[in-house]
C-alpha cells in the first residue's frame, strides 16, 4: 500500500465552500481543473452507482455513507506513517524495528485488500483507464449523462487498496461501440486524493523502468 503523509484537514465549512464554488464553474473551468492534476494510464475496476438528481449531497452526508472498509483503509495508512515516521531517524536495533514493523504493514495491507475486494460488485463494474489526484477516465458501452454525479469506488489491486467518492462526468467522447468518460472528483477524503496522486506517480515510474528495460534489451539483440 501507498503511505500517506500527513495532510491538511478540511473544516465541513470549507468543504461546503468548495462544493458552492464547484457546482458554479462552467464544464471548461471543471476540465481546466481536473487536468491540473498529474495523471497516469492504467487499467483499473470501479463500480458506479449514478446518483438521483433529486438527492441533495453533501460532505457529511457523503462522509456518512462511506462503507466502513474503505474508511479502515485510508485509518490504517495514517496510522502506518505515524507510528513509523519517529522510529526512521533511528539506527541500530530501530532499523530492525522499523523492517519488523513494515512487515506487519504489508500484511494488515493484504488483510484490508482482501476486505476491500469484496466491496467490488461485479453488476456495477467498468473498466477504469486513467486516474490522478483530479479525477479519472473510465469506459462504458452506454452513454452517462453530462454532468451527472456518480457514486463511485475505485480498486487499486496492485497496491492493496481502494478510494470511495463521487464524481461529476465533465467530458463524454464515443470510441467505436464504447463511450469514454472523464470525470472530476466532487467528494474526496484529503487522505484518498493524496494516495491516488502517490499511486499514480509510483506507478509512472514503473512504466520508466519497464520502458527503459525494454529499451535495453532491444539494443542487445540489435547488436
């Protein structure tokens, strides 16, 4: 799994501040926005529920309905970091401390994702192509509607780890049979966001190093 850092909380005023304002910006200041964020090409599995236009949202009301497993996942991070963060400028038996206790990590982090796999409903599954700290892209063979506010849960398999959020759908774009969906995150923990954007860089890199691997052995057979 992905440590998460310390980040700044939000008040619920300042949450109900940043809605007010989202919900007043045009669809190009919403894309403006959403492409402030890095992000990277990867297949993932999400499942989407379209929430009623007649439902009125909010953070609490959001923060409310998160299912508990995802609320453990991003808990357990932060606990993870804090508990870890004094014991790093140790040496000595600390380092032996602090392998012994990454150890137990990853294993709590299989534990949770496992948890979190069975959040995975197979009726309300799409495929997910890109995702950073903005928003995502994912594909369908029907078409959402523009605008339209999904309740959505977004599987990182590879890191033990899954998000819960709603997103608004700012760009639609039909590819043969399928429709691509690109959508910016309206509902978000702080802590999920910064795990998506560390993800997302954690994995670039890994496409480098494939890339650049790649690279090397084409060399060596050309020679």
């Amino acid at each position: 799994m992905i440590t998460v850092k310390s980040v700044t909380k939000y008040s619920c005023n300042e949450h109900v501040t940043k809605v007010a304002r989202m919900n007043s910006e045009t669809i190009a200041q919403k894309l403006i926005k959403y492409n402030e964020f890095f992000s990277i090409t990867h297949n993932f599995s999400i499942n989407i529920l379209p929430v009623k236009k007649d439902t009125v949202t909010s953070y609490d009301q959001f923060i409310a309905s998160m299912p508990t497993p995802f609320k453990m996942a991003a808990d357990m991070s932060s606990i993870d970091q804090a508990a870890l963060r004094p014991l790093q400028a140790l040496s000595g038996v600390a380092n032996q401390l602090v392998e012994f206790l990454n150890h137990q990590s990853k294993k709590i982090d299989l534990l949770i994702g496992y948890i979190l796999k069975q959040e995975d409903d197979e009726e309300f599954r799409y495929q997910g192509l890109k995702f950073g700290g903005g928003g995502l892209l994912f594909t369908a063979q029907k078409k959402f509607e523009l605008t339209q506010l999904l309740e959505m849960k977004v599987f990182l398999q590879n890191e033990n780890y899954a998000v819960y959020c709603y997103g608004e759908i700012i760009d639609i774009e039909q590819v043969e049979n399928d429709y691509l969906h690109k959508v910016i995150f309206h509902f978000i923990r702080e802590d999920d966001r910064e795990v998506l954007v560390r993800t997302s860089l954690h994995e670039q890199s890994k496409q480098l190093q494939a890339l650049a691997l790649r690279r090397n052995n084409e060399e060596k057979d050309n020679k």
